[in-house]
C-alpha cells in the first residue's frame, strides 16, 4: 500500500448538519468583523518563563508542550535521540525530571507518538504505535510500570477525569478505523468506544495523512476533541458523553469521505479544503486556525458578544502589554495560550530597533524581558511565551 503524508483533518461522531441549530455555530467563510491587532484586546496579563539549562535538560526543539497542573511536559526533537525524550519543568522553569528511554529493550519504546500525564503527576503513558508503556517519576527519572498493547494505533491519548482511564483518538486515514474514539483502562480493558461514522473506501490505496488528524484540549474541567472530518468540536464531561458543543462550519469547503477516498486526487487539491489545524478557548474567547487556498488563517471569536476578529497573516499579535516578541499562540492549557521562542531569537529581538521602539502598556513586564535578555545565553533552553486570556 502506498502512503503519502498530506497536511488534512476527519472525524466520525456524528453528522455536523444535526448540531447547527443546537449549539454555538462559526462561519469559517464568513467575512471578520473586526480586526485582531495587540495582544492587549484579549489578554489580562503575560509571562515570560526561562527554562532551566543544564546538561540533563537541553531542549533541541520543543516538538510539542503540555501542562499539567503546575508543571509543563515537553516532547524534544532535533536529533534521532531527542526525539525520544520528554522533560518536566515547574511552573518556575526549574528541571524536575527526563524521560529518557528509547530503545527496543525491556522497558524502552520504539518511538513517541503521543504522550500524556496524570492529574497528580506521577504517571507518564507514552504511545507509540500499537503499544503504551506507562512509566511513574521518582526523584529525576521514571520507572517502567507496565505495557498494553492496542488492537489499533491511535493518534493522540488522554488521561481522562482525574482517573487512570485513557481516552483514544484514532485518525480515520484509510477509512476503516472502527471507532472514532475509545475509552481504555490502564490494563488495557475497552471500557467504551465510539463509532466511526465517517468511513470510506480507498479507490487507488493512497493513504493520505496528517498532523492535524485529531485535536483536543482541556478547559474548566471539561475536554474538547475534534477529528478531521468533522466540523463539530465535541465535548466530554464527567459522565464521558459526548456531546456537540461547537461547530466550525465549513460549509461546501468540508472535507468529505468521498474526497478523501481518492489518496492521489486529495494529495493535489488537498488545498481547495477547509483543515483545521489548531483549536484553542478562554472563557470569554475562541482561537482557531485553518488552511485554506494555501494560505493559514487564524481568527478569535467572542463567544458572547459573538464577534469574529480576523488575525493578520502569519497569526501574530502585537505584544503591546510588554513590548516583547509578537504573540502566535501554539498550545492552551485552562484558558492560558502559549508560546516558545529560541534564546538566540529572543536576544536578538531585545537587542534589536523593534524592541526599542514597541508600544507597551506594562512598564513591569517590560523591565523584566530586559533583565531576562541580559542572563540568558544563545545556547540555553527556549522561553516560554504565557499568555492568560481574558
């Protein structure tokens, strides 16, 4: 079978046309009413957090970032080896622990899929393939607990309700996926799935896939996925049902299972759909950001006031609180968006006529991202970018 990587997004719950008229509806092709310009209109306040830097701790390149409660999780890349490690870092920026195990040995995985942390800290799963291996931090490093092995390969897992239940999001790349999603035990027990509703025929075996195949996020005790071929964000609450909660319509620039069962015509007009490729929320906000036409388009949306702010090209915001480096937010944890930034470009923008020269409302904040350019060295970790939206 012939595989090709295309950048798309499906999903199988439901139908999006039987949730329209019953929860909060976004026109992807409709025109922005307003313009979202400085990162004041939507955020309250703004951190900078240095990560620690020592040699048990050298981050190559932040892959990807999660937050659990007040540590952050980060999946290395860079090298072969990096790729397989995942740091903790407080919510000062101070190194706790590494995981460190790539390898086909005992106790060791082949490589990281996903990834994902226990409410209470002490449990890591990481996903690769068929396969999760849950390991438990002591002191700086973690030690092997056990292996389960998965009927499929999902693409994201989920530490779901405080429990050591996991929750499986699997891609529908070749149309045959069973389930949408299924909810795990840490013994590896199906205790419920969901099914796919968006199956599809391969007519020429291209398999198309992407890396925005499933999405999630946890806000206010509740967490949200969303699957590609499907324009409804669903919501799991603490009953695990799920249920429609916003949709994104993308009207007749959806992708359809039918478009997507041609791999080779779906790799050259991939582009004439709407994909989503990263969802965010606050309390009071939206973010979202889509490709298009070859192009990427970020907005927020005001959930009361039920406004769309269309955001300039490249999704930057200006950091008109501090003065510092223009916001693009890549993750959300709890109504919290963050960035990162490497040290090198983060002195470089300091030391530079931009900084001179940009508004800031915050003289505190300002203060300390000059102190923070002044003990930060071009090879140490990169810097973490908190925004707390409004």
């Amino acid at each position: 079978m012939k595989i090709v990587f295309a950048i798309l997004i499906i999903t199988g719950l439901a139908g999006d046309s039987l949730f329209q008229n019953r929860c909060l509806t976004i026109d992807l092709q409709s025109k922005a009413s307003g313009e979202a310009t400085n990162l004041s209109q939507f955020a309250a306040d703004l951190e900078y957090i240095q990560l620690e830097s020592h040699a048990d701790c050298l981050v190559d390149k932040i892959y990807s970032l999660k937050v659990r409660g007040n540590y952050f999780y980060i999946q290395n890349t860079g090298t072969r080896d990096s790729w397989g490690q995942i740091f903790c870092f407080d919510n000062k920026g101070k190194f706790i622990s590494k995981l460190d195990k790539m390898g086909r040995g005992p106790g060791e995985y082949e490589l990281i899929n996903d990834y994902d942390i226990s409410s209470d800290n002490t449990i890591i799963a990481v996903n690769s393939g068929s396969e999760i291996i849950f390991y438990r931090r002591a002191e700086k490093e973690y030690i092997f607990i056990r292996k389960i092995a998965l009927s499929n390969s999902p693409d994201k897992i989920s530490f779901i309700n405080a429990s050591s239940d996991i929750l499986l999001q699997y891609a529908n790349t070749d149309g045959t996926k069973p389930f949408s999603l299924e909810l795990i035990n840490s013994e590896g027990k199906s205790l419920r799935s969901w099914t796919n509703h968006l199956k599809f025929t391969l007519k020429d075996g291209w398999v198309s896939r992407s890396k925005y195949e499933c999405l999630n996020y946890f806000l206010n005790g509740s967490f949200f996925v969303k699957e590609l071929q499907n324009d409804t964000i669903f919501t799991l609450k603490s009953n695990l049902v799920p249920e429609p909660y916003l949709v994104l319509n993308s009207g007749d620039k959806k992708l359809t299972p039918g478009a997507r069962s041609n791999g080779q015509y779906y790799l050259s007009h991939g582009f004439e759909y709407l994909l989503i490729q990263n969802i965010m929320e606050s309390d009071k906000y939206f973010y979202c950001k889509y490709s298009f036409n070859r192009e990427v388009i970020s907005f927020i949306y005001d959930k009361a006031k039920k406004i769309k702010y269309s955001i300039q090209p490249g999704g930057f915001l200006t950091d008109d609180i501090a003065g510092g480096v223009s916001f693009r937010p890549e993750y959300c944890s709890n109504g919290k968006f963050i960035m990162w930034i490497d040290a090198i470009k983060f002195k470089d923008y300091v030391s530079g006529n931009e900084f001179i020269d940009e508004p800031y409302k915050n003289v505190e904040k300002r203060k300390k991202i000059s102190e923070l350019s002044k003990i930060v060295n071009e090879n140490d970790n990169p810097i973490l970018v908190i925004a707390t939206i409004k």
